[in-house]
C-alpha cells in the first residue's frame, strides 16, 4: 500500500477510511464522510466509534431517524458506552423526544459524571420540557375532558344566538391567535429576544387597544398579528441555537475564573475541580507557561490521589494524564531524566490497567524524550512499538517521518529514505500538502546522502512544488538554494557519495529533528531542514592554489632546515600560515552549515 503496488481487495484499510471520513466530518463535507464511514463499516462491522461517528453525520444533516439507528447500533454489544449513549441522547433530543433524552442524559452523567455534556444536556432536555409544556407548578387540570363538554357542545348546535353576531368573527380569530402563540417563561423570551422584547410588548398591548370591528383595526390586528408570529418564531428558533443552559455555562466558566486559587476543591465536587485544574494546565502550557504548568499539575496530582474511586470512577486515567502533564513540562523545562521518568509511570499505568491511550500518549512522548536527549536508536524502539497504536493515517504520517529523521541523524541513509517514502505515501492517502512537504524533503536529503544526485534533485523539485502550492516563502527559497547545490555537483560530474566527515555528527536544525514537540497524541506541523553544499565551486579552487603555494613554501624551509641554513622571518612566518590554513581548513570540515525553512 505504501510503495503504490496495486493489489487485490480493498484499496484502503479501516484505519484510512475513517480518518478521511473525520477529515471530511472537520471540513462539513457531511455526505461525503458518510460515505467513508461506511465503508470503513464495511471493513470492520460493528465498530462502535464509527457508528457514533456516522451518527454524528446524519445528525448534521437532519436525518434524525438514522442518526438514532447507529447511535443504537452502538450500544448492541456494550450498553455502558458513554459515547453512544450521549449520541443516543442527542438523536432523541433532536426528534423531539426530550422525556427520553433527559433519561439517556441521567444514564450518561450517572455512568460518566466527570464529563459536562452529559450535565449541559441534562439542562438542555429539562427546559426543552418546560418551554413545551410548562413548568410542573404551573400545569393546572380542568374539566374539559368531561363528559359535560360534550352535552354543553350539543346544546349549543340546537340553541342558536338570536342575536346579531357580526364582529364576533375578528374576536374569535384575536383569541385564536393568541392561544396558538407559544406560552414560555417571560424571563426566557426576553433574555432571547433581547433588544426586541420591547418591540413585542408593543405589539401585544397594541393587538389589545386595536377594535377588529372596523376595516382599519381589522387591517391592523392582522399585520400585528403577524408581527407577533414572526417574533414567536424566532424565540424558537435561537432557543434551539443557543438555548439558556448554553449562556448559563459561559457565565459560569467566567465567574469560575474569577474566583480565587485555592489549595483544595473548596465549593467544587472533586469532578468539577479536575476539570477546571486540567483546563488551567493546558492553558498553561499553550502560553509557554511551563513552570506554572508543572505546579499546577503536581498540586492536582496530590489532591486526586486523596480520592476514592467512587468519587472519581476515572482516577487511574485522571491520574496518567496529570503524569503526562508534568513530564511535558519537564522536558520543555530541560529536565530530559524526570520527563522520562513521568511519561515512563504514563505508560506503566496504561499496561497496567488496559488504557490504550495512555500507552500511546506514553509512547509517544517517551520517543520525543529521547530524541530530543539524542539517543536516536531508543527513540525508534519506542516510536515502532507506537506505530501498532497509531489509529490515523495522519499519526502513522509523523510516526514514519521521525524515525525516518532519527535514522537520517544515524547516518543509516538508505533506511531513512525508505521511511520518507512511508511517510510521502500516508501523507498523500491523508490528503496533507504539509507534511508531503516534510516526508519529500526527508526522502531528498536521504538520497543526496547516498550519492544518487538525479533522484535527490527529482525529490528537491517535488518538495519546490509542494512548497509553492502552499505558499510558504520561506521553505521555497532553501529548497531553491539545495537545488542549485544539486545541479553544481551534477555539472561537475560528481557521483561520490555526500558523507559526513568521521567523527562530524550530521545534525540539523531542532526544529526539523525528531526532538518537535507534539502535544499528547496530538500533531503540530514540523520545520524543513535543508542541508546546504558546506563549500562553493569558487572556494574550492581557491583553496587548492594556496595549498599548493604553501606546500612550496614548506618544501624550501625543509630544504633550507636540512642544510643547516638559518631561516629568515618570512620562511618562519610561512611555516605558521601554514599551521593556521591547516587548523582552519579541519575546523571547516566539520561544519555542518543548516538552513532552517520555517
């Protein structure tokens, strides 16, 4: 699949559908994202991310009816998964079944109550109740369901008015109107309607002062009628868009952030505190605050520990994460030994109590680790016993290319070219202009390595292309430049092989090494690193004349040595040029010149 053979059966794997499908989900080609979600079903049936997924989709698309069939789909083999019991909620709601919402809504939050879209929901179905049929104080019974009704019903068919009832058709068709409008909290429709609240109320008590018997008031009660409608519907309608438990958790997450730091949960539940303490962290560590970072952490870290599992279903993995946390801010504080001892308790935590990602994030951040300590060959242990893990096309993409960088550092040229082509393949299957760019430049500069000038020149020219089409200035002018250092050697007929001097370590630029920072089992875009010719044709020569001319000079104080003939100062001062180039002429063969393309 990686090196484009085309073979029998599927063209793709599970794994390749549905991160196209996620992909398209992200851009809002909805349609499309089904139709990748289903063919990954088709590969691996059953799969209960991808029905919610799929869910999620017709969802999008208003197609309640299917949207609950996988979310119900999901839950066939595993009814405690949180997942599709929070999609099943969500199909429910959006039907307009929001009694069996709100239960689906109790049955998340009782399974998973440390997650708040089980809470918001909960708020979400319970007003959308209320707003419908009112709140359970105000629900009043009546007898007109009794059998009274009816027989009043039948006297009025017999008994005719006798008296003359033109008029009565606008009053009837007023109060008609006004029974069909909505009732809602007044408190609710004015939060909604905001500034046209007070158009409304304008309206109602001119409907009120408005005789429908004359021709003008008639005019008027329907235009204001209207009016009243059109309000009506547009409080529906930003209810739904935005309903009041959305706007009471913003003013919560503000006053929250308002309040001041204290060493325990306070007034918080402990999920609530755990929430807001995870919050702070990633915040922190986003703005480069990584000392904070560290403290926070460490101080969450204690607390959670003094918790019992019935508080917190989810310790263990609460308690990995902030291990996580802390071994990040560890390495980017420098401190490679206590990173490595944090991300390495993430990983054991993970083996120890079946949480899959945990052994992933450990992996991962344990291969940076090393990478960035410069023990290469550690880094491709770990990085190739994460690759099994990998669950997008995407993370195999920057798996492949950093251990394709780290072999490139080791000087194992032809390995390093073969996962660049891994990684050129995933990134074209995932549809990632950015890093077709990062694996292309890897291949090209793995072949310059090997001395295969064509290909490297062929590579720098795809990487040109890739570098353009996205716009990025900077990385188009070092390719340029490495591609005029190609066409030099080629025009010179050169066909050795470009090897680091013995004892020169071919490093590049941290920010294109396998040392990049990736958040958890997130990734970031990397820096292109491109290796430049360390001399010019011009220098060349340059050097070769006055190393010829030196060796003259060397050969006649020998001579003048031998025969006991006194040297003058300038054979002495020609002896020690002669020194000096040499000493300058070693110190420039183990540079390694690198230019960053951002």
């Amino acid at each position: 699949m990686y090196d484009g053979d085309e073979s029998e059966g599927p063209k793709g794997t599970f794994e390749i559908y549905k991160a196209e499908a996620d992909s398209l989900f992200k851009q809002g080609e909805y349609k499309k994202s089904i139709d990748s979600y289903t063919i990954a079903l088709e590969l691996q049936p059953g799969d209960k991310n991808c029905l919610v997924c799929r869910s999620k989709c017709y969802l999008q698309l208003g197609d309640t009816q299917n949207a609950l069939v996988d979310a119900e789909a999901s839950l066939s083999e595993d009814k405690t998964f949180h997942k599709g019991v929070y999609q099943k909620a969500q199909a429910l709601y959006y039907q307009g079944d929001f009694e069996m919402s709100l239960v689906f809504y109790h049955r998340g939050h009782k399974l998973r109550p440390e997650l708040q879209e089980f809470r918001l929901g909960i708020q979400k179905a319970q007003e959308a109740i209320d707003n419908s049929v009112g709140a359970p104080d105000k629900v009043q019974l009546t007898t007109e369901g009794d059998l009274s009704f009816f027989a009043k019903q039948d006297d009025k068919k017999i008994k005719k008015p006798t008296y003359n009832t033109y008029g009565r058709p606008g009053m009837q068709t007023q109060k008609k109107l006004e029974i069909s409008r909505p009732a809602g909290n007044e408190k609710t429709i004015k939060q909604l309607l905001g500034e046209l609240y007070g158009d409304r109320q304008y309206l109602e008590k001119l409907l009120k002062e408005t005789d429908p018997n004359t021709p003008v008031g008639k005019t008027i009660s329907g235009l204001v009628s209207q009016g009243l409608n059109y309000l009506d519907t547009r409080t529906d309608f930003w209810r739904q868009q935005k309903p009041m438990y959305a706007r009471k958790h913003e003013k919560q997450i503000m006053r929250r952030d308002k309040r001041t730091e204290q060493s325990s949960t306070g007034k918080l539940s402990p999920n609530d505190y755990i929430i807001r303490e995870l919050e702070r962290i990633d915040q922190a560590q986003v703005e480069g605050k990584y000392p904070e970072s560290l403290k926070r952490a460490q101080r969450c870290l204690n607390t959670v520990s003094g918790f019992t599992e019935d508080v917190v279903p989810n310790k263990m993995e609460v308690i990995a994460n902030l291990h996580s946390c802390i071994g990040n801010a560890y390495l980017e504080l420098g401190s490679y030994d206590k990173a490595q001892e944090q991300h390495q308790i993430d990983y054991n935590l993970g083996e120890e109590h079946d949480m899959e990602e945990a052994c992933s994030r450990g992996l991962d951040n344990l291969g940076r680790v090393y990478a960035r300590k410069g023990d290469y060959s550690q880094a491709i242990t770990v990085w190739e016993k994460k690759l099994p893990l990998s669950k997008s096309a995407l993370e195999s993409t920057w798996l492949y290319h950093e251990i394709g960088r780290c072999y490139l550092e080791m000087g194992k040229y032809p390995t390093a070219k073969e996962h660049g082509e891994k990684s050129l393949a995933l990134a074209e299957e995932a549809s990632e202009p950015q890093w077709q760019l990062q694996a292309s430049v890897l291949v090209a500069q793995s072949e310059l390595k090997l001395g295969d000038l064509s290909a490297a020149l062929s590579s720098f020219e795809l990487s040109l292309d890739l570098a353009r089409t996205q716009g990025d200035t900077s990385a188009e002018a070092a390719i340029k430049k490495a591609i005029d250092d190609v066409n030099n050697k080629i025009a010179k007929g050169s066909s050795t092989s470009v090897k680091p001097a013995e004892g020169e370590n071919d490093t590049s630029n941290n920010a294109a090494s396998p040392t990049n920072e990736k958040d958890n089992a997130s990734v970031k875009s990397k820096t292109v690193s491109i290796k430049e010719s360390p001399k010019s044709a011009k220098s060349e020569a340059k050097s070769e004349a006055k190393s010829e001319e030196k060796t003259e000079q060397k050969t006649d104080q020998e001579d003048k040595k031998s025969s006991g003939e006194p040297q003058s100062n300038e054979d002495k001062d020609a002896g020690d040029d002669d020194t000096n180039e040499a000493n300058k002429s070693q110190d420039q063969g183990k540079e390694s010149p690198t230019k960053d393309v951002s």
